[in-house]
C-alpha cells in the first residue's frame, strides 16, 4: 500500500479512537442506563460487540461494553456477545502489536507485563490471567502480538479464560436494577472465586513446566 493510501486510513482509525475515547468519561451509571434502553434492539447489541471490538484493539477498555449488556440479558445471550467482542478486539489488538513490533514503546506496567509473557506464555498460564480480576487485558493483547506468541493459543486462552469470568459476573449481576446494585454484587464474593481459580490455573502451568524440565534434566543425565 502506498503512502498517500495509507492517510484516509489513518484518518478514520483517528476518528474512531477519538469518538471511542470519549467513552473513559463514561460513568458505570451512564453505561448501565444506556444498556436498559439500548439491548431490546438486536441490531444496539451488535453495535455493541463491534464497539467493543474495535476499542480492545486500540488498547481502550472493551470490557465496559459488559454493563450495556449483561445486566440486561441472561447470561446465555451475555456472555458469548461481551466474550465475542473481547476476543474480536484482543485479536485485533494482536495484530497491531505484531505491527509495531520492536518500535513499541510500553509504559512501565505494560512493559512488566511484556517481560512477564516473555518469560512464560504456557496456555494455562495465559488463562490465568484473562480470569484474574483488574488484569490489563491490552497489555496482554499487545505484548502477545509484539512477541508473536502462537496465535491459535492466545486465542484460546482469551476465549476459555474470559468467558469463565465473564459467565461469574454476569450471573452476579443478572437481574439488578441499578448501577450501584451491579456494582456492589462484584464484590468480594465475585472476586475470590476468580483470584483463586486464576493461582490454580497458573500453579497448574507452572508444575507442569517444572516437572518437563526435571524430565529433561533426566533424560539428559
């Protein structure tokens, strides 16, 4: 693609990052109301898993697409449209960090969470931290692409560990009438269980690691 192709698709990837940006000024509150009168329309929620897409793959927070519908939608319907637009946007998000490659400047965080990848990237590892509560799934998203870890195992590990977490908050929240009730039932209770399954998940990886190197270790005595 030449030069002069490449502005009016930069331009139109500005203005969506510039229209999608506006959303971090978005309160739980305003989102939830949007929700209520948005999911009675197929068309709103398609809208919605879209949005959420093309965000997680500019590195802006998809998952907020989640309280314009899983509170107004069983979870049968919930999780796999809020888990279908995270893994959308964490493919695209890949893609683009495949992109840029080593000319991607990371903060300091992000840049933790590039090392960390870079040590290890087992697929129970990778699960682990889509099911950890408040993990930076942008980070992960670029850094995977950026390290050109196995596509077909990232994606899997998205799809597998964020619609176990997704499918834990939308039942927590089915049902509530409004934002601060939402928001108070992903409390403790919601987060536990996660935090645990995520350290069981990545213990798991990291056992197994282990004892394939003390195999190794064997086979080579």
């Amino acid at each position: 693609m030449s030069r002069n192709a490449r502005w009016p698709l930069l331009a139109l990837a500005a203005i969506i990052l510039v229209l999608l940006a506006g959303l971090f000024s978005v309160s739980t509150a305003d989102l939830f109301r949007w929700g209520a009168a948005m999911t009675g329309h197929p068309l709103a929620l398609a809208g919605i898993v879209i949005g959420m897409a093309l965000m997680m793959t500019f590195g802006l927070p998809g998952s907020l697409g989640f309280w314009l519908i899983a509170p107004f939608q069983p979870a049968f319907i919930s999780v796999p449209l809020v888990t279908l637009g995270c893994v959308a946007g964490a493919f695209g998000a890949y893609r683009v960090g495949a992109g840029l490659g080593e000319h991607w400047r990371p903060t300091r965080l992000a840049r933790q969470v590039l090392q960390m990848l870079a040590q290890r990237s087992d697929f129970l590892f990778q699960c682990a931290l889509r099911i950890m509560p408040g993990f930076p799934h942008a980070f992960i998203n670029l850094s995977a692409g950026v390290l050109r870890l196995p596509l077909t195992g990232f994606l899997l590990a998205a799809l597998l560990g964020l619609g176990v977490k997704f499918t834990v908050y939308a039942h927590a929240v089915q049902g509530m009438v409004n934002a601060s009730q939402a928001e108070e039932a992903l409390g403790w209770s919601t987060m536990v269980p996660l935090i645990l399954l995520a350290a069981l998940l990545a213990l798991g990886g990291l056992g197994k690691r282990l004892l394939r190197n003390r195999q190794l270790k064997d086979s080579e005595a």
